[in-house]
C-alpha cells in the first residue's frame, strides 16, 4: 500500500512542476534573501560587525526558506484538491488515508528540501568574498542529515497539517503566508538574543537550526550530540504533524468542508 | 449487487439517513430518486466509503464494506457530486493516475486507458489538459476514471446535473449498454422523466428513508396515479401539505 503513497507523490511532483506561476514564485522566494543579503554585503563592505550582520542574516533566510519552498505546493495539494473537487474521488482509490498525506507530504518534501539546497548554494555564491567556503565535510553532513533536511520535512508536514483543515486555497494561502512569519520572527529574535540558542535551544527545531548554519557557516565547527538530538527533535515533530493530519482527513467535516 | 440494509447516518444529531434497506440487482438499473435533502447522496457517500454509516450494513457482491473495505471498494466505481479533475494533467493523465491508484498494472492499464477514451468518445481530447473542459467533457472524463478499473457495480450521484441534451442521451446510451453487460449501476436522480426512461428499479426516498420501492408502473399501480410525478407526490410529500 505504501506504493499508493508513491503514486500520489510522482503525480503531485508532475502536476507541481507544470505550475510555472507557482515554480517562479517560490524561485523568487528562496533567492530574495541571497540577493538582500548580497547587497547589504557590498554595502557593509569592510565595516567592523559586518560578518556578523551577514551571518544573521542568513540564517534567518535559510530557515524563511525550508517553509516558502513548499508552500505554493502545500496550498494546492490539500485546500486546493478540496477546492476543485478532486479529493473526494482520490479518497475513495486510496486504501487508507495515511498513504494519502504520506504521498503528498513526500511532494513537498522535495520541493522544501530542493529550496533550502537552492538557497545555501546562491548564499555561497554571494557571500563567498566574505566567507571562504566552510571546508570541512563532516560538518557539512552533520548539518544537512540532522540539522536541515528534518527542518525540511517538518515544514513539509506542518504546511500539509494547516491546508488540510484549510477549505480553500485563499484560506490555506492566509494561513501558511502567517506560517511563514514563524521562523522569520524566531530567527531574527534569535539574532538580536542569541543565549536563546543555548541549552534547550540547541535542541529545540527553529532555534538549533539556526545556530547551527552559524557556525557552519563560519567554520567553527558543530556539536555532533545536540545536533543529532535537535535532528530528532525536529523528526518526531514531523512525524505527529503528520498523524494529525491524517487524523483529519479521516474526518467527515474535513473532507466535505459541512 | 449491492445490498442495503438498515443503514443510518445523523449530522450533529439531525438523521440523515434513518432505518434504510434496499437491494439493487446486477444487471439493472436502480434509481435513488428524492427531493432536495431526501438522503440519496449521503447514502450514496456512505456506499461508496467515503461516510462512515452510524449503523447498518452495507453489502458490495456480497462482501461487507465495513469487514472488507478495500475488497469492497475494487467492485465499485462512483461518480458522486464530486466531479473535480486535475487541470494540469491530460485526460489520459487523469485516468493513468486513478488506474495505477486502483492497481491496475502499466502494461494493461495503457491498453484499459484506450479502451475507455474510446466508450466516452474521448479520443480527440485524450492528450490536452484538462483546463477549459466543458461539463459534459468533465463528467465525461470523471466517469472514465470511476470506470477505469472495470468495476461491476457504480454509482452515480445526478451526473446529468448541468449537461446538455446530447450529452445526457450519451449517457443513457452509456449506462444502458453497461446495464446490458450485467453491471449494476446505482443512479440517483430528483428528475422524473430521466428515472422512468432509464431505470429498472426505483427506490424512492424522503425524510431519510426508504418510502417506497418497485418499478415506476408499480409505484403508479400502488399509488393509483397516472404518472410518475403524481406517485413521487403522493409518497414522499405528507397529506396536508398536498391539500395546501
């Protein structure tokens, strides 16, 4: 049955990449913040707290990134299949509707973690006078297995959760537009206090992520356990969006929006 | 063959559906046939599986579908008031996707996907999206993918809702032939005429439940009403209400 799941992810991942509306925004999305912090880079050039400005910046921007890549997606896939009267029949090929939100969980999957990767490669391109490309490998493993690869699937399965109540995709465009908010107001909360990132917050999905691009980013290394740990973390948070929106869709006033 | 027995649904504490048994045989056509709220597409929904009924059972070629829903539902197509299409992916896109959910392996369902464009006549929009359809091209389209996997019972919720002349005679055409082929289709429908030129057996429905059942020359006979409106009055609107 998990082939269903399958199924309903290539179909999600063909109809998603026909969006070329949908596809442009979320490009335009994911590079806004390269580009912003690019030219604060040019601006600040040589200027003493520069690099740590820069930093901040972009921290905050991969995070808003692992939510808007999924976004356009997320909208249309739950609220927008309600909307034009296709999930009804989809539902009713399914064997249970877990593999339904796993197959289209799986879809934005690849479009957040395809964001995120987009995101950090124009960041290096832009930044690279700054910051010489952080070399050491392990590091780099360590961040995209446990660090933003699960902030990935959490976005993902957070975005599914909130457009499966959602009726319309005017409503699930309202509140995942306000989702976004969530890392961008954390992120920037954690720039101006960064002692939010340690202790519990070297754990904690948002915040630990954030800390880790940091220093990722300028090389001076991360802390394998909390990492690892905030991956965790991050992971069963998926995993219980995930059961809630399932449990939804198992609900009569879910599917037929009465 | 589908069998109803003693099926109930509520809503927030309203019934739905009460106390309501029926039979539809293989190989004949059953109308459903109701005013406006009566409960067809709620028993509909609930044959389907996609309602959970509150109480009684539902039988699909004699299999339960609370017992053995996945079984259950492999025999049965429905085409329910739910009639959305995908309108990024072609026709034949459309029906791929419901086949391949279905089970039906790539190598027949290419030849199963043909086989359907050519009953509904689809074959000249098989390869255009879907965007921009017509009704009658749409309900097309959403019946081939309730047929794709061959079913032998299917359910239809007032397809003709919307479509044209020609394309209505379509269907009829359609559904007779698939009667013919000993299939059991289940169509509810609050137009008259449609019901007695189409169905072997007419189940009407009011207030949730079953009022009556026979062909439409029983209920005429039953009711002693010349026609089919007046026998649907009779049964399904209370006295007082008629004398008004």
């Amino acid at each position: 049955m998990l082939n269903q799941a399958l199924i309903i992810a290539r179909k999600e991942l063909t109809d998603a990449l026909r969006d070329s509306r949908s596809i442009i925004s979320t490009l335009l999305y994911c590079l806004m913040g390269p580009g912003i912090v690019f030219m604060v880079s040019t601006t600040m050039n040589g200027k003493d707290g520069a690099d740590s400005v820069l930093v901040g910046m972009m921290s905050v921007f991969v995070l808003v990134s692992a939510f808007s890549g999924g976004m356009n997606v997320a909208m249309d896939i739950l609220a927008g299949e309600r909307e034009r009267q296709s999930l009804l029949p989809l539902l009713l090929t399914a064997g249970a509707r877990r593999h339904v939100i796993l197959g289209k969980w799986a879809a934005i999957c690849c479009f957040s973690t395809a964001s995120l990767v987009l995101n950090v490669v124009a960041f290096w391109l832009a930044l690279r006078a700054h910051f010489p490309a952080p070399a050491n490998a392990a590091n780099s493993v360590l961040l995209w297995a446990a660090g933003l690869i699960p902030l990935a699937l959490l976005a993902a399965a957070v975005e599914l959760a909130i457009s499966t109540v959602c009726r319309t995709l005017k409503e699930a465009h309202t509140y995942l537009s306000m989702l976004v908010f969530v890392p961008t107001t954390l992120g920037m909360f954690t720039v101006f206090f960064p002692k939010l990132a340690a202790g519990w917050g070297r754990i904690a999905p948002l915040i630990a992520q954030q800390w880790q691009v940091e220093h990722w980013w300028r090389g001076t290394g991360i802390s394998i356990l909390p990492t690892i740990a905030s991956g965790v973390v991050t992971a069963l948070l998926a995993a219980l969006s995930l059961c809630v929106a399932a449990r939804l869709l198992e609900r009569d006033d879910v599917v037929y929006g009465g | 063959m589908i069998e109803v027995e003693h099926l109930r649904k509520e809503f927030r504490g309203v019934a739905a559906v009460r106390d309501l048994s029926f039979r539809a045989p293989d190989g004949a056509i059953t109308g459903l046939l109701g005013s406006n709220g009566a409960g067809k597409t709620t028993t509909l929904r609930m044959i389907s599986g996609a309602l959970q009924p509150h109480g009684g059972q539902i039988r699909i070629d004699g299999l339960s579908l609370s017992q053995n829903p996945l079984q259950a539902q492999q025999r049965l197509g429905a085409l329910l008031d739910h009639m959305g299409l995908y309108p990024r992916l072609t026709t034949r896109e459309n029906l791929a996707y419901f086949g391949r959910m279905r089970g039906i392996p790539d190598t027949r369902l290419r030849h199963r996907i043909d086989e359907v464009l050519d009953i509904l006549g689809l074959g000249a929009l098989a390869d255009r999206r879907t965007t921009g359809f017509s009704q009658g091209e749409r309900m097309k389209v959403a019946l081939g993918r309730a047929i794709i996997h061959s079913p032998r019972n299917l359910l239809l919720d007032e397809p003709t809702n919307g479509l044209d002349v020609p394309t209505v005679r379509g269907l009829r055409g359609l559904l007779q032939r698939m009667r013919d082929e000993g299939i059991c289709v289940i169509f509810s429908s609050h137009v008259l005429e449609e019901v007695r030129a189409l169905c072997d057996n007419v189940v009407v429905i009011a207030q949730g439940t079953v009022a009556a059942q026979g062909t439409a020359d029983e209920l005429c006979l039953r009711t002693r009403s010349s026609n089919l409106e007046e026998a649907f009055v009779q049964l399904t609107v209370p006295k007082e209400a008629i004398a008004c």
